[in-house]
C-alpha cells in the first residue's frame, strides 16, 4: 500500500499546495537551504496562509537570500520584515533567525556545515545534530519557543524535519541540497497532528502526544519497512491531508 501511494502521489505535480515548492525557484544550495529554513519555519497552519507568508518573507530578500542574510545589515533585516505576522510569528522573530543564519554562515559557511558539524556517527538518527543545529539557531530561545521549538524540550520538531526531509533525501519530490554524508536512513519523521492522526490508523504508534518520543516511535516503525529511508512516504501519506483539504 505505502509504495503504491508513493508511487501515486511522490511526483512534482502533486508539490503545489506545499511550502517546498518554492526551493524549485533557486538554483544554487546556499539559496536553497537559507529558502528550506524559512519556508518549513513557517510550515504551521492553512496551507494557503503558508504559502502567502513564506512569498511575502522571500520576497525582499531578492533573487538570492543567501546574499540578502549576509550583506543587510541588521536594521536592514528588520526593516524589511517589519509589519510581517504569521500566525504566532513575527517579523522581529524573523530577523532574529535571519542574524542567527547569518552567524552560521560566517562560521561554519553553510547551514550543512553547521549541521554535519554536530552529527554523531554512531547515532541512529539525526536527534543529536538536530539538538545541537537547534541550539545555534537560538531554538527556544531568543527566536521564539513557538517558533522553532527545541528538540531538547521534548518537541518533535516537525518543521525542522521536514527542513532535513527537504535537504537530505533526493527524489522527484525532495531536492537533495546536502550533499556531504547525512544519510537519508538517520532522517526523522515530520510529526504533526495530520501524521500522527495516521500513524494512530496505521498502528505505528499508540502515544497521545505528538511530541519527538512519539516522532522517534513512528520513525522506527517506517524504518522496520523502509531501512534506509524511513521518511520516504511522509510527502505522499500528507498529500491525503491537503488534497483533501484537512490542512
């Protein structure tokens, strides 16, 4: 059944109404990755509202926002985001992440680099370099607990795993932008209340709580089907959702 509905489903056609659409309109991986931050932070709500809110973000950042983090200066940033509000989310939480990316960049020169930078070899997933990238973009702390919340808080970090599910797996749906080592098989599954409402159907979890437990038990389970790629039906098992107009 998972394969038949990936095989359905995981096609580029099916991408729109979807946040990663708008990584397809960047051709280099420095764009890329800085575009898959923003528009999986703002993965939360109608997906309408998503999609108009990660397009008014882009939008000053001009044809490449890895150039707009790293020249504007902070009263730039802030400037050019002021007024902006996603549903909890503000456009100072925005400028605060933009200056934490920026600080990344001039560190470890990429948001890969950073990531890579805290993985552990013997991990099963990724939780470690999760917690420690987390940790350098200010989870929890100064860009808003509701924001991005922090894995070490118990959170299952949906939003940044979708990000990794973006950057790390290569089909004709994900990109594949890193490109130095992660493998797809320590990837964890975006869990929010439409996945874990069929992980529940599904009999791959019998938690309540949508929260990383949960999101590491629903990963196990797909990881039994799928060794090396647990999160290969996440698009396709969410494209039920949002085709049939739940999100």
């Amino acid at each position: 059944m998972l394969e038949e509905l990936y095989a359905r489903f995981n096609r580029r056609e099916y991408v729109h109404p979807d946040p990663l659409e708008f990584l397809y309109s960047y051709e280099h991986p420095r764009d890329r990755e800085i575009v898959g931050l923003l528009a999986s932070s703002l993965a939360y709500g109608r997906v309408a509202q998503i999609l108009k809110s990660v397009e008014s973000v882009l939008r000053p950042m001009g044809s490449s926002p890895a150039d707009f983090v790293l020249t504007a200066s902070s009263a730039g940033v802030a400037r050019a985001f002021r007024g902006f509000k996603h549903r909890f989310t503000t456009g100072d939480e925005i400028a605060l992440l933009l200056g934490r990316v920026k600080k990344i960049l001039h560190k470890y020169g990429s948001l890969e680099a950073s990531f890579t930078a805290h993985l552990k070899q013997d991990a099963i997933t990724v939780l470690p370099a999760l917690a420690g990238f987390a940790e350098e973009l200010g989870c929890g702390a100064d860009c808003g607990s509701m924001f991005l919340p922090s894995p070490s808080r118990g959170s299952a970090c949906k939003r940044l795993n979708l990000f990794l599910r973006w950057m790390v797996r290569r089909d004709d749906v994900d990109l594949g932008v890193w490109r130095n080592g992660i493998s797809p098989a320590k990837l964890i599954v975006p869990l929010d209340i439409h996945m874990h409402r069929i992980s529940l159907g599904m009999g791959l979890t019998e938690r309540k709580q949508a929260d990383m437990q949960t999101a590491l038990e629903v990963t196990a389970a797909f990881r039994s089907i799928r060794p090396g790629d647990p999160v290969r039906y996440d698009f396709s098992l969410t494209r039920l959702g949002i085709l049939n107009g739940i999100e």
